[in-house]
C-alpha cells in the first residue's frame, strides 16, 4: 500500500511540475510578443512633394569633378514655409474654355483640358505660357469656325479647302521671281529634312541681298517673326571690303537677336548643329591665317587688307556675277545651308522660333534670281481613301486599368510621322487588343490649316490629345505633366511611357523586360547622371536661373524613351495639383 501512495504522490508532483512549466512558458510568450511589438516600426507618414524635394539636395550640392560620391548625412529641419503659387487670370483661357459646339466624341480630343486649367493659371507658370495661351486662344478660335463653317457648308467648303491643302513641293511663279519680296509660300510649314533651293545671281546693285524664312502670325500682329534671318554681303568692287555671311533672327517681342557671322573670326571647332560646324571650315581656317599674316606684316596696310579679301572671296561661296545653287535644308537641331553641294552655315533653332511656324521665304536685294523651290513639305494623308483604315484606328478600351499608356510628343504638322507609328508598332497585339493604349500629346498650331488637318485627323484615328496652348518647345514640361494625368485620371495604368514620334518602341520588349521591375517607385531609361543646363538666352534649349539655378541637373532621363510606375506618375499629378511642385 505504502509503495502505491509513493506512486501516487510522484504522479501528483509531476503533474505540478508540468502545470508550472506551461505557465511559464505562457509568461513566456507573452512577454515577447509584446516586446516585438513595442519594437515594431510605426508607419511612415506620407511624405509631401515639398519634404521629397528639400530633403534630396540637388546632385552639384555634394559633387565634385567626375569623382565617385556620397550622399551627405541630412539633418532634420523644420522646413521654412514657401508661399504657394497663387491662381492668376491669364489672357486667352477663358477663351480656350467657353462653351463650344462640338459634339461629345469629338471632345474626346480635348480630355484633358479640365485638369489643365489650374495648372496653367499658376503664377509660377513657364516664362512662354502665357504668350502660348493667348496665340492658341486665337488658333482655337479660328479652328471652331471652321469646323463650324465645314458643318454647315460641307460641299463647298471641302472644294475651297481642297486649293488650300499641304502640298509636298512648291515653286515660285515668274512674277514673284522678277519681282523679288515673298517668293514662295508655305501653306504648312516645314518638318526635319524639308529643304528649299534658290537658284541666282549675285548682280552687285546693293553688294547685298537677304533670304528670309518668315513666320506665320494673326491678322492683328504687326509683323511676322523672322524665323532665319540670311544676310550675304559680297565682296565690293575695290576687294578692300571682307564678303560675309550673318544669321539672325527677329521677333516683335524681343527685335533683333545675336547675329552670327561666317566667316568667323574666332574658332568655333567646339560649336556644332547636328554634328555640323556654325561656318565652313576652309573658310573660317583661310581667314583667321590671314589675320595672322596680316598682324606679322609690316607691308601697306591697304595692300594687306586687298590681298586679305581677295584671298578670302575666292572660298567663299557666293561671288558677283556668277550663278550659284543653294539649298537650304531643315535638320534636327537647326538650318543648314549648301551652297553648290558645300556646307557653309548652320544655325540652331531659337526659342518659339521652330520649323513648324515658317510660312514663307522672302528674297530682298541684290540678287537675279532664276529659281525657287521647296520639297519635302508636311503632306496629311486622305483618311478617307485609306485601304484597311480600321486597323490604324484606336482601339476601344475595356480594361479598367490598362497595363501601359505610352504618350507620344508631336507636333502638328508631323503627319507623316504619326501615320509611320501608326502602321508599325502601334499595331503589336498588345496595343491592338487594350491592353496597352499609345496618345498623341500636340500643342495648337499658329497656322489655321495645319489644325484643321490635325482636327480631321484625330477624329479618323481617335489617338491625338490637344493641348490648350501652342506648341512651343518651351512649354514641353506641360506635356509630361499632362501624360501622368491622363495615366492616373483618364485612362488608368500601371506604367505610363513618354517617347517621341521618331522613335520605333518594341512594345513586346518593353513588357517583357518590365517584368523583371519594381511596380513602384520605378523610372526606367536612359538616366543622365553628368549635365548643365544652357544658359545661352538665343537658345532653344535656353533655361533662366529661376528655372533652375543650380550648375547641374540632378539624375534624369533622355527623352526618346522612358517609363514611370504610377506611384510616380501620381505623385508628380498630386504635387501640381497641390502646388508644392514647381513648374
């Protein structure tokens, strides 16, 4: 019995022992989960766009030369209080938002001028938008009336609009070649690789002449723009006066802009337009030598200065009393001039001073001339007469969020451009079938028949989005914006594409490698790690102190091509809309 209750007793001590270790244990756990807990990291609180920026110093802030660096330690501060943009009224917009007469699937060009308005009303706006308001207020006007006129009087209008059309070649008349002045007329404009041929003579009755490619402008403006500016002054009579050629520039605005001289007394090896030098290099190399010569000599100076000229007419290319051809071609970054099949200037492209707005050439002065013809003009094609015009439309979208948008920069008369896309890449599976939708981004055009082409054209493919501005390249920023928008606001995406209409896009590869890619935070290009913003007043390129007044840009991408996640893309949209990002 005895042994039994030791038994007893045994199993009665181990039962204890167990209940106290799982109590323990208990205990245990309990105090560890709530010390992870109190470890835990709290959420982060949303970072406005003005913490973004103030806490990611500009890149010149801690570089050095091309040395490698590091990011600097960034103390917590209060951020000092920056006033907001105010909302201004600017000239022309209430304009550009009056009630029209356009139905509901023709405004389907004009989605994004709602979310536009604020943006554009900003008192730290771009330096040119309000002129490319107004102008497009103007261009808009004239475009509703047509439209308006088209509508009611479709037959007759039609027959009017079919003599006024955007031809590919045009040709002087014999009275406009005797008479000299406007010698050609543009009804479209120029695009890269237009090119206009001038045959004459230099006749010596003013020892000058000038060949102007004239801007367009409304009714209301005192004068055109002067878009290029060629003025070629030949060698006098006594070879004592140096030939030279100066480009130039002119607006009401501004007047007169910085002449450019050929031949150049100063190299300019390191200054290239499209690879090309500002001056032709024989000429530029024979006159600075004889400069040299001519500092060393000890001879009479006036039998210095005859040689000098004398030595320097014989390369240049235009001489009194014999023929010449030239050419004047249309590049990427800037004009160029050929003359008997030699280079002899180029000149880059100025602000608000593009191709697209030449509607003329003008020949003044001293030359017999004996031919004037332009080709390679913008030409729209017929929509109507299209064989399988179908496949080249937009097709409808069904997807609640699409999986990319891809916002293309145009400009209005780069019809055929737009027809290339449409008839290669924009017909990949991906595109045709929702799942990636491609729109144009265009600016209005200060030439009435460019934007009713552009008008018909964007109801015959429903692929073109207008922007209530002129088409500046200045005001380039406020396409970018308006792609974010219409990625999270009108057509909802997951990744939205900025390209141009001369770049051919893999859309297979795209997707493809955009698998392998963070969803969020992503931009994904060619990044630009190492450059400085121009600071030349004259330049297309040109970008004030205000704008940017750093030495160097931070980290971004080349514009053929890049992609932002739609975090990104929403990001950039909520901080203009609150006003804490500049423009």
């Amino acid at each position: 019995m005895k042994p039994l209750r030791s038994t007893f007793g045994l199993f009665k001590m181990k039962k204890w022992y167990g209940g106290v270790l799982i109590l323990v244990l208990a205990i245990v756990m309990v105090f560890s989960y709530s010390l992870r807990e109190t470890q835990r990291p709290q959420p982060k609180k949303k970072q406005s766009a003005y913490d973004f920026f103030n806490n990611h110093p500009p890149i010149d802030s801690h570089r050095k030369g091309n040395d490698s660096f590091k990011l600097p330690k960034v103390e917590a501060k209060k951020p000092s209080l920056i006033q907001k943009p105010k909302l201004i009224n600017v000239e022309g917009l209430d304009k550009l938002y009056a009630p029209r007469n356009v139905s509901e699937q023709e405004s389907n060009v004009l989605l994004l001028w709602p979310h536009l308005h604020l943006l554009l009303s900003r008192s730290d706006a771009l330096p040119e938008t309000g002129q490319g308001i107004k102008e497009a207020a103007k261009a808009w006007k004239e475009l509703l009336a047509l439209i308006e006129e088209e509508k009611t009087t479709k037959l007759s209008n039609n027959i009017r609009l079919k003599e006024k059309n955007c031809p590919f070649s045009v040709c002087s008349p014999d009275n406009a070649l005797f008479s000299g002045g406007n010698i050609l007329e543009l009804p479209c404009g120029l695009v890269e690789d237009s090119s206009i041929t001038l045959i004459g003579t230099p006749n010596g009755s003013y020892r000058s002449f000038e060949i102007d490619l004239v801007g367009s402008n409304f009714s209301e403006e005192p004068k055109p723009p002067i878009v290029l500016h060629y003025n070629v002054s030949v060698a006098g009579d006594n070879m004592t006066e140096e030939p030279f050629i100066a480009q130039n520039t002119w607006t009401n605005e501004l007047g007169w802009g910085k002449e450019e001289k050929c031949p150049s007394h100063v190299s300019s090896n390191n200054l290239k337009v499209d690879g090309l030098g500002l001056c032709n290099e024989q000429l530029v190399r024979s006159t600075m030598e004889e400069n040299q010569n001519v500092s060393v000599s000890s001879g009479d100076a006036s039998t210095n200065a005859s040689q000098q000229s004398s030595h320097a007419s014989a390369n240049f290319p235009f001489v009194e009393g014999n023929p010449f051809t030239a050419t004047l071609w249309v590049g990427l970054e800037g004009f160029h001039m050929t003359v008997n099949g030699r280079h002899e200037t180029s000149f880059a492209y100025r602000e608000k001073l593009e191709p697209w707005s030449v509607s003329g050439v003008k020949v003044v002065g001293g030359l017999d001339l004996l031919s004037a013809f332009a080709k390679g003009l913008p030409v729209p094609e017929d929509h109507d007469l299209i064989v399988n015009s179908k496949i080249l439309k937009a097709p409808v979208i069904t997807r609640k969020r699409l999986v990319m948008l891809v916002g293309v920069f145009s400009t209005g008369n780069n019809f055929e451009r737009r027809m290339a896309l449409r008839r290669s890449w924009m017909q990949f599976e991906a595109v045709r079938s929702g799942d990636v939708a491609v729109q144009f981004f265009i600016g209005l055009n200060k030439n009435l028949q460019v934007n009713f082409e552009l008008w018909k054209e964007a109801q015959a493919y429903g692929d073109i989005q207008f922007m209530p501005f002129v088409d500046y390249y200045s005001l380039i920023s406020l396409k970018t914006i308006a792609i974010c928008i219409m990625g999270t606001k009108s057509l909802p995406a997951k990744y939205i594409m900025k390209t141009d209409d001369d770049a051919f896009v893999r859309i297979d590869e795209v997707l493809s490698s955009l698998k392998e890619k963070p969803s969020n935070g992503l931009l994904y290009g060619l990044i630009e790690f190492d450059s400085s913003p121009h600071r030349e007043k004259d330049s297309k390129w040109y970008i004030s102190d205000e704008e940017w007044p750093h030495s160097s840009y931070p980290p971004w991408a080349h514009g053929p091509g890049y992609i932002i996640s739609r975090d990104v893309a929403k990001f950039i949209v909520q901080g203009h809309k609150e006003r804490e990002l500049k423009l």
